[in-house]
C-alpha cells in the first residue's frame, strides 16, 4: 500500500530533447528521457507545496529558474496564498533560487532513521506507564479508545492542534494570523491518507482528554518498514517523559510485529534528542521555504 497522492496534485515531466541542448532545437520528437519533474498541489485552504527535480545533467543550465517561474505562475493561476519549497541544506544552488524568488526559510526538518529496530533495548510497557500512571496518566491506543468511544478521532484532533504551541510551523499563514481549524473528518482524513494505524497510535490520556500521542505510518505492503504519524505532548504536560514513553511503545510494536526499519523526521530538538536515544540516526535536514503571495499582494514586507 502506497501513501495517497494528496487530492488536487498536478504533475508535469519535462523531456530532455535529443540534442542535449536546452530550449531544443528539434522539437519534433522527444528523446524519451526525463530532464525534470514537477509537482503542485494545495496543503491547506489556499496554501501550496511543490516539487521540482531536475536530473543533474540538466542543471546549470536555466532550466531551474524557468520552470520555478512555471510553478510560480501556475500556483497564482490558483489564486494561492502561499507557496512551499523543500530543497536540502547543502542543495545551495537550489536555495540561491529560491531565494532570488523571494521564498523565506521558516524552519528546518531533520530526517532520521533507524536500520535495525530489533537492536532496540525498550523496557516493558508496565514500566513505561508506572512512572504515569502516579499523575493520572494512562497509556493506551487509538484502536483501544475507538472501541469505547467515538469520539475519539475528535480527541486525538484537539491534541494535536493544542500541542502546535511551541513547534516551528513550516507552512505559516500568509497574514501571520492561526491556521484554520481542521475539522474531525479532515484530520482523520489526512491521518489515513499518510498512512496512520490505530493500533500503533499510542495515547498518553487523563480522564477526559488525550495529552500526548505518538504513530507509526505503514505504506510498505510488506509492513516491514514504518514512518512516523507524528509524537507531540501538550505544553503542560512536557518534561515528564510522555514523548519517550509513547515513542518506546511504537518501537515494540514495531518490534513485536516484524517491521525491521523505522523512519521519521522532526524540526523540534527535544524530539530529535527522544529519537537518537533510541538508535535513530540523521540522514538529511530539508529546508522549509515559503513565498508569501498575501503578503505581496498588500505590498507587506514577506519577511
């Protein structure tokens, strides 16, 4: 099973012409190779994300600016508000770009993995929850609170927005004001579009509301291989050990269920620091840039 193309993506390839030069001067025919990819698609409301690779081949050659300008022009054709870029850190070429296109860095994304997850040394579940059990915190699943309440999606919804406070946002409005709500049926939504399973979903919760959760994301049929739907803990409730906990109960599920490679990504450095105590190791850090078209539009300063 593969994660869901999100709704409203538009694609392009760009072919590389046969003479290797570029524009193309025998525009007759195509020589059946890819010079570059291109990818559009809305995030949030009226907020964009793209994709733009080009085979290094092609590169150096002003192909980049004119096909950025291309995702540009296409993302105002859509009236979009905002448009993100994830080029990587030592992609310097590609933020020199971006940034002549007046795209602003809003935070960094580290990529972490871990090869053998039956390496891992994690203590027992009733150790990990006695520690919470003396605060009146209770570690349980998804699975198991949709079994006894169906609202359940709605609690796991409100953890997530209360615990933002705090986390660097990748995609800020363009006006600064707080994102727009998601409703219950978008966020769960978008939880099983990414892939996320209610048995690995483990919930730190008091007696009426979840105050922290970490997920797995499988999408490899062979499930051998999981990602992560995200560890947050709300403000009040950090330094207490919740994330580590959560996180070690994913990882012997993972364990006990024969996935064999987890891979996750995170900007907060108190969840990096959870994740490499476990084992996981740093494989990329991705900028996060956005072009504010708002903030053009009323002759606001972007930055």
């Amino acid at each position: 099973m593969k994660p869901a193309e999100p709704p409203g993506t538009t694609r392009w390839v760009v072919d590389a012409p046969p003479d290797d030069s570029w524009p193309g001067r025998n525009e007759g025919s195509a020589s059946g190779t890819v010079a570059a990819y291109l990818a559009l698609w809305p995030f949030h409301a009226r907020q964009f994300r793209m994709d733009l690779v080009i085979d290094p081949k092609w590169q150096r050659r002003g192909l980049g600016s004119a096909l950025l300008d291309f995702l540009i022009a296409e993302a105002r054709g859509v009236d979009a508000t905002s448009l993100q870029a994830r080029p990587y850190f030592d992609h310097v070429d590609a933020i020199r770009l971006l940034d002549s296109r007046g795209f602003q860095e809003t935070m960094r994304m580290v990529g972490l993995e871990l090869n053998d997850v039956a390496a891992v040394d994690v203590p027992p579940l009733s150790e990990l929850a006695a520690s919470l059990e003396v605060r009146g915190i209770r570690i349980t699943t998804l699975a198991e609170e949709l079994a006894a309440d169906a609202s359940s999606w709605a609690k796991l919804r409100d953890a997530n927005r209360d615990a933002r406070f705090g986390w660097p946002e990748p995609d800020p409005t363009p006006d600064g004001r707080a994102p727009q709500v998601e409703s219950v049926e978008e966020f769960q939504a978008r939880a099983v579009r990414f892939g996320m399973v209610p048995e690995p979903c483990f919930i730190a919760a008091t007696h009426d509301r979840f105050v922290g959760y970490s997920a797995l994301t499988i999408t490899d049929e062979t499930r051998t291989q999981a990602g992560s739907g995200g560890t947050a803990v709300l403000p009040q409730y950090r330094g207490l050990g919740i994330a580590t906990a959560l996180k070690a109960c994913c990882l012997r599920w993972a364990r006990d269920n024969g996935v064999r490679r987890l891979v996750t990504s995170s900007g907060n450095p108190a969840m990096i620091r959870v994740n490499e105590k476990f084992g996981f190791r740093r494989t990329y850090v991705e900028v996060r840039t956005v072009k504010r078209f708002w903030a053009e539009s009323m002759g606001a300063d972007a930055r």
